[in-house]
C-alpha cells in the first residue's frame, strides 16, 4: 500500500508525534509498502503564536497535491490547518481514513491561552467524528475520551530505538542523587516543579524550547544540554540515576519509556500516559498532583536500574506499534 501521512508537524522538529511516524517507516518498508506525507514544509507556514513547535499552514493547491499523492489509505495525524483540510477532502469525496489523538490541546490551549477546554473538546470530537479508526497512546486516555463521547477509539503503543540504549551492568547509587529529564523544554512541561529541586539532587535538561532561556536563568544549579540524540542521548541516559517526569498533560512521553528502557526508573505525577506505562514500586513511583515530586524521585531510590532495564527493554517496541498502525489502517 501506499500510505499517505497528512501532518502538521515539520519532518525535522523533535516530538513525539515526529518520532513514532519515522520509527514505523522501517517496518512499512520492510512489509512492501511506502508511507508519504503532506506536512507544512510543502506549504507556506508559520509558527503558532505562543506555541512555536505547531505550524499553521497555508494549503493552497491542497486538492491537486493530496490527489497526486494517489494513496491507497489516508492517515491524518493532526488537528491543525492540513488535518482538516484533509478531512473535508475525505469526508466530501467518501474516502475512509484514520486519525490520531497525539495530544492534549484541550489542557495546552487552556494554560496557554485561557481558551475553555469545553470549546476545544467540542472541535476535537467534531474532528474525529468520521474517522474509522482514532489511534491514542494509552488505554487511561482512551477512557477519559470514551467518557467525552468519542468512540472507535483504540490503543496505539509506542516504542525504543535500539542505538538509545546501553545496557546496565550495575545499580548507580550517586550522592548527591543523578535526576534526568529528557523532552521539549516548554511551559506545559511543567519543569519549575523539577528545577526547583536543584538544591536536593544533581538535575539535568536534556532538549529545548521556547522557556529554555528563563529556566537557565532561573535555576543556575541545573544542567541544561539543549537537544541530543542517538548514542550521546544513549549515555546520557546510563549516567543518571532516576528519571523525572513532571508534565501534567502528555497523553504518553515517549522519553519515559528510552529511560526505562535505559534502566532508569520514574518519578512522574500519576496523569495520563505516566500510570499507563510505569509499573507503581516496580519501573518507578507516582505522586498524586499537589504532592512533591520529591517524594516519588527519593522512592525511586530503593529501586535497581538493572532489574529496570531487564523488565522494559522487550517490552515497548516500534515492532508492535507498527503492527498496531497497519491494522488500523487496512
């Protein structure tokens, strides 16, 4: 088949959303079929105000491009200019496709910029009305949709890259205590939470962002890396201790699970996508919101990074989340 991928995320941005289409690439290639994409680097595009990492598109000629395109199957992974664009095409002419729910705009729009979440719920479920099949990253988002009225909802897991993992041979247990984070460095991230413990533990940043300057300024104890990737994330990853997470709003965090799969256990606040993939006093610990993160991060003492890594490293695969993909869509 040929797939076509309709995105309103650039090829070359750093997200999750980026990061699972090019991870099943492989596996689509491998069975015989090809994936391309409509995404806003076809398109005369600017940064969404106050959330720079979204494109709005200007999709002129979209009718002429998304024919030539001439794919068997349609997947609209966003909800921006392009995904709608793709839907009216779709819903007007009768063609089947399948949507994504990467996102919590609802929450993001709202702490960003005050617009009620009823209304972008409304737009959201409005959006997804039609599609055969709406892939989500957890079953504890797929419940919280299903109780908003969205239906043909399915769970779609995501995976590892093998090049970022190194394998633990011992247990790190460094004073003062090695804390990681690893993502977008934004305000929905919820990183004050983190940061301000610089006092109590050794924290690195790892990635970028359009608050990464008044962090670095806020909090000169903390170590911020900017982007990294492959092998030199890899060892990032294998020289710390415990792994924090302290957004509010992802629907999964990818990055959660190459720390895992890295042997480092998680501290996170129980929210959707942390309490669907760490494993409570097992893979890591969870704190109720309004609790310290601190807790969970000093819990995560007594666990060993070696016994992590041996009970993550088989589980989360771009195999089953390529197989999970490709079902949807047939």
């Amino acid at each position: 088949m040929k797939i076509l991928i309709v995105t309103d995320n650039l090829r070359e941005q750093v997200n999750g959303v980026v990061t699972t289409y090019k991870n099943i690439e492989a596996d689509a290639i491998r069975d015989g079929h090809s994936i391309v994409y409509l995404d806003p680097g076809q398109f005369r595009h600017i940064d969404m105000p106050l959330y720079p990492e979204v494109k709005l598109s200007i999709p002129s000629y979209f009718i002429k491009k998304i024919k030539k395109m001439d794919a068997d199957r349609i997947h609209i992974a966003t909800e921006g200019p392009l995904g709608l664009f793709a839907k009216f095409y779709c819903d007007a002419n009768k063609i089947p496709y399948t949507t994504a729910y990467h996102t919590k705009f609802p929450e993001f729009l709202q702490k960003l910029a005050w617009v009620p979440k009823g209304i972008t719920y409304r737009y959201l479920k409005w959006f997804h009305k039609y599609s055969k099949a709406v892939l989500v990253p957890s079953q504890s988002m797929k419940d919280e949709l299903v109780s908003k009225g969205f239906d043909k909802l399915a769970v779609w897991t995501r995976g590892v890259s093998q090049e970022l993992i190194t394998k633990r041979t011992t247990s790190k247990k460094n004073v003062p205590l090695k804390v990681l984070y690893v993502g977008r460095v934004s305000k929905e991230k919820n990183l004050d939470d983190l940061c301000k413990l610089q006092d109590m533990y050794d924290i690195t940043v790892v990635g970028d962002g359009p608050i990464l300057k008044d962090l670095i300024r806020k909090y000169r104890k903390v170590y911020f890396t900017g982007y990294k990737f492959g092998e030199e994330l890899s060892k990032i990853y294998s020289e710390n201790d415990v792994f924090a997470f302290p957004s509010l709003t992802d629907t999964f965090g990818i990055v959660i699970i190459e720390a895992m799969c890295n042997g480092l256990p998680v501290a996170a606040y129980r929210v959707t996508g942390p309490q669907d993939i760490v494993d409570y006093g097992v893979t890591g610990y969870l704190s109720m919101y309004g609790n310290s993160l601190h807790s969970a991060i000093e819990k995560c003492r007594s666990l060993d990074n070696v016994r992590v890594q041996e009970l993550s490293i088989n589980r989360w695969t771009w195999k089953n989340c390529y197989d999970i993909f490709i079902k949807s869509i047939k």
